[in-house]
C-alpha cells in the first residue's frame, strides 16, 4: 500500500531560514511541497522518509536564497494490483460504490465488479446484493459508513497540469466550470 520512492528535487531555502539546520530547512520545504500531493505516474506523496544525499548550494545573483539539489526518499500511497484494502463505504451511485480509506477517497467499485446480482436502488440511494440461500433471496445492503475488503483492479493517473485554453474554449462563453477530474484514482473490486 505504501512504498519509498527515490525522488531528486532542486530545493529553494530562504535567507530567514540560514539559522536553522540545513536538513530541517530541506525537509520543512519538501513536505510544503509534496506532502498530500499526486505526483504523476507515482501516487500520492504522505511525507519526507529521508534525505540520502545533498549536492552543494547555491546563491544565484538577484536571489538571496540558496538552491540545493537533493536526493531522498519519499513515503507514496501507491497500492500494487491485486493488493487487498479494507476501506469504508462513503457512497453509493448508479456509477458504483465509493469507497474510502479516510485519506484517499478516489476509489470507485463499478457494477460489473459487485457481488452478482445486485441492482441499485433509486429510492435508497444504495446498491443491494441479492444473495440467494435456499430459503430465498435476501436482500444485502451496501451501506454508506459500512467497512468492506476490496482488490485494487486497475489504476489512473490523469495529468491536471495547468493549460491555457483553446480557440475554440476562449471564444465560448465562461460561464459554465469544468468538471474537476480526481488526479489518481482506483477501480476496484
């Protein structure tokens, strides 16, 4: 569910930080930076593990502060296929179950992966398992708050760098917002 991620990163330090320790300085800025952060084709960053290795600093002309490259480690939220989780039911949608582990919440169990059959029920907002016994079929609820188990299925990262808008975008009208896309999600099962 978690892994080290070696990351190299050019660190900025301000001139009021030069009493402070080095380390301390370069740790306080990458977690500024990174901490509850997606990083692209890696998984959400948690916090600083350590710093492996410091370069030299540098002040450039015009800037006070000095610039240090610097290698270390990262703890990353990034569970592998197949991984077994055990999360809480946040809501239900006829898109599928969302699902929670109370720091990420970007999990989504499509119908096709819930227990068959189930249907989803307009009037309670929540998908039902009709399990079958041989006394009869019983209805099994998915609760929003209930605890489940679920394998990671499949995962996507969806760039949401910044763009400027197109031709075609600017001579429209701007009144309607764009739809926030989730930068790391799961589909799981």
């Amino acid at each position: 569910m978690f892994v080290l991620v070696e990351m190299v990163d050019t660190v900025r330090i301000p001139p009021w930080q030069f009493e402070r320790k080095l380390n301390d300085s370069i740790a306080e800025e990458l977690n500024k930076k990174l901490a509850n952060k997606v990083v692209y084709n890696v998984g959400l960053c948690i916090c600083l593990f350590d710093i492996t290795k410091l370069e030299d600093a540098y002040v450039f002309p015009g800037d006070g502060a000095s610039h240090t490259k610097v290698h270390f480690r990262y703890v990353v939220f990034h569970p592998f296929l197949d991984e077994i989780l055990i999360g809480k039911i946040k809501g239900c949608s006829p898109e599928g179950v969302h699902v929670s582990l109370g720091f990420f919440d970007d999990i989504l169990i499509p119908p096709e992966s819930l227990q068959q059959p189930a249907k989803f029920d307009e009037a309670e907002q929540v998908w039902v398992w009709e399990y079958e016994t041989e006394e009869g079929a019983h209805d099994l609820y998915m609760d929003t708050g209930e605890e489940i188990r679920f394998r990671v299925v499949d995962e996507s990262f969806v760039d949401t760098s910044p763009t400027g808008p197109s031709s075609a975008e600017a001579a429209s009208s701007s009144e309607e917002l764009p739809k926030k896309e989730a930068p790391y999600t799961l589909v799981v099962s």
